[in-house]
C-alpha cells in the first residue's frame, strides 16, 4: 500500500480532513463488503504464467517465490506483507483497484488493512482492520506490529505532516487506542517506514531527511528510557539513489531493503557481522518490494504486476528457505 500513500498529495489531505469535519461523507456504523465484490468487473486475475515481469530469484538460498496460497490474492491489489515471527498471521494493504486515485479509495469503503490467518495448511480470507472512528476519514498503512503494540502510517487529522506515524493497541479483541507517534519522530526525525528489533531498543527506518547518502537512507534511532535518541544513518547499506523500507530478522542478524535495479523495486539483504552491517546482496528483483520474514525464514514480499509501464494489480508472495 506503500505506493498509495506516496502518491498522496497535500491538497488531498486538506481535502480529506475538510470532508471528514463537514460531515459530507456519511457516518453510520460500517461493514466493509466482502473484498472480491468490490473488485470491478473489468480487473482481469494475473497469474505467474500471464505474469510479464516475473520476480528473479538472485540466491540459493531461497526457493523459487510464488504467490501464497489461499484467499489473500486477489484481481485487486495486494500490498505491504507483514508477517508475525510465529508464520501464523498475515497483515496486508488491499485495494479493489490500483488504477483508482488515492481521494477515491480513502472513501470507497474497502480499502485498506487487512489481517489473514494461517489454518495449518493455507491463508483464510483477510479481515478489515479498522483504525478510526466510524465517522472519520483516513488513509492508513506502512505497519508494523510487535506483540499487542501497532505503528502505522496515516493521512487523517491530528497529522504534524501529511503522512504521519501513528500508534494502537490490542484491547478487547481489536486495535485501538489510536495516538499520534509524536513530533519528535514525525518532525525533528521524520519517520517513514519503520521496523523496530526484537529487543524494542532500536528503530530502523527510511527517510529523505536532510544529512544522508542518497534521496532516501535508512537511518536507525535508539531507544533511550521513554524516548528515543538521535538518528544515525545506517551508511554501509545506504546508497546515493533511494533505499528504504528496512526490515530486521528477529534474531537481529539479517536487515532487508528495497531499492531500485535495472528500473524496479528489488530486494537486498545485508548481514550483521562482528563490525556492524555488510554490503547488501541482490536476492530478489524485477517488482519485488518490502520484506517480511518469520522465524522459520519464510520470505514474504509484495509483487507488482506491470504492462506496458501501467500497474495493473499487486499480489503478496513467499520464497521458502532452500534447506
């Protein structure tokens, strides 16, 4: 879903907010409809045969990846892949259609995150995860979720930016308790896509604020008592063209990112060694984006289907470890 939101522009969260607070859009309790019905009739499904630019495995020590099993793909676009270190719970963005502006789908009733679980043998369907009030609009992704602690990125009003970080909690069988990150991470450190270690004392993210490599770096800040210390700029895996999204193994050992290669989003993995983090390797390329791993080493990725230069849906993927 990350795509959605950086294609969002500040008229359309001035838009966004006066709509909410002139109560134009209507405000009763919602129920999503199911995803597939709100999939128009003229998306056609890709599948790894139609599939024009297919991921390329650059390792042997994954298996050739694949779109994962059960009901989490679909004509609509799948985005963002989020999974628990236990396999056992999928969060993802979806949309009906990738073609549809970001003003539309903020009130098309259906976009946005979902969760999916795992039923021992494939993925059930996902279920909306709701991360407002009925009667207020907002466009929500990037998350990131360590045991009943939520972070997430979002267009609505409170914002310091228009895209800020945002915070919930797992309280009585859902996600509430929604606060703003703050503006010492949303403005003095400008926090985008954000992953934090295992331990929660370190918070690896991207960003073009200004002192880095390139237009975008990762950059880690450390937590220190009930705040967090200055950003340094993670250099070994930073490069002078744009690299975010970072993702940390949970045994700490491995940070993934994505970066551009031969013109589309790729997937690098750098290795923790005794004097800090190593070049990246190349392991995924041609529209392969946003890492995700469980402990079992499951590689969890969004794929961007493309034809002549127009995106025409996204699907989440896994490449299994080769053992």
């Amino acid at each position: 879903m990350r795509h959605v939101l950086k294609r969002t522009t500040v008229g359309f969260a001035v838009a966004l907010i006066a709509t909410t607070l002139c109560g134009c859009e209507p405000a009763p309790p919602y129920q999503p409809p199911p995803r597939r019905e709100s999939i128009p009739s003229d998306v056609a499904k890709v599948t790894p045969a139609s599939d024009e630019y297919p991921p390329i495995l650059h390792s042997d020590d994954f298996l050739p990846p694949e779109p994962v099993p059960g009901q989490v793909n679909t004509a609509g676009g799948e985005d963002s892949a989020f999974i628990t270190p236990d396999g056992k719970t999928l969060y993802y963005f979806f949309t009906p259609d990738v073609r549809e502006p970001a003003e539309k789908q903020v009130i098309d009733g259906v976009t946005g995150l979902y969760v999916s679980q795992h039923t021992g043998t494939t993925w059930a369907d996902g279920q909306r995860i709701l991360l407002n009030k009925s009667d207020k609009l907002s466009l929500d992704g990037c998350y990131f979720v360590q045991g009943d602690e939520m972070w997430f990125c979002s267009v609505r009003e409170g914002n310091y930016r228009e895209i800020d970080m945002w915070t919930a909690r797992w309280q009585g069988g859902d996600w509430g308790d929604w606060k703003n990150a703050g503006e010492l991470l949303n403005v003095d450190y400008q926090v985008g896509e954000m992953h934090i270690t295992t331990d929660g004392q370190k918070l690896y993210y991207h960003s073009d604020m200004p002192g880095g490599v390139g237009g975008r770096d990762i950059w880690v800040i450390e937590r220190q008592g009930d705040t967090w210390g200055p950003p340094v700029n993670v250099e070994a895996v930073n490069t002078p063209e744009l690299d975010g999204w970072p993702f940390v193994t949970e045994d700490g050992n491995e940070l993934w990112i994505t970066r551009t290669h031969m013109g589309t989003p790729a997937l690098f993995r750098s290795m923790r060694s005794p004097e800090g983090w190593q070049e990246p390797e190349l392991i995924l390329s041609q529209f392969a984006g946003e890492a995700s791993l469980d402990r079992e080493g499951n590689l969890y990725f969004t794929h961007h289907f493309f034809h002549y230069g127009e995106m025409l849906e996204a699907d989440i993927y896994v490449a299994r470890p080769a053992r």
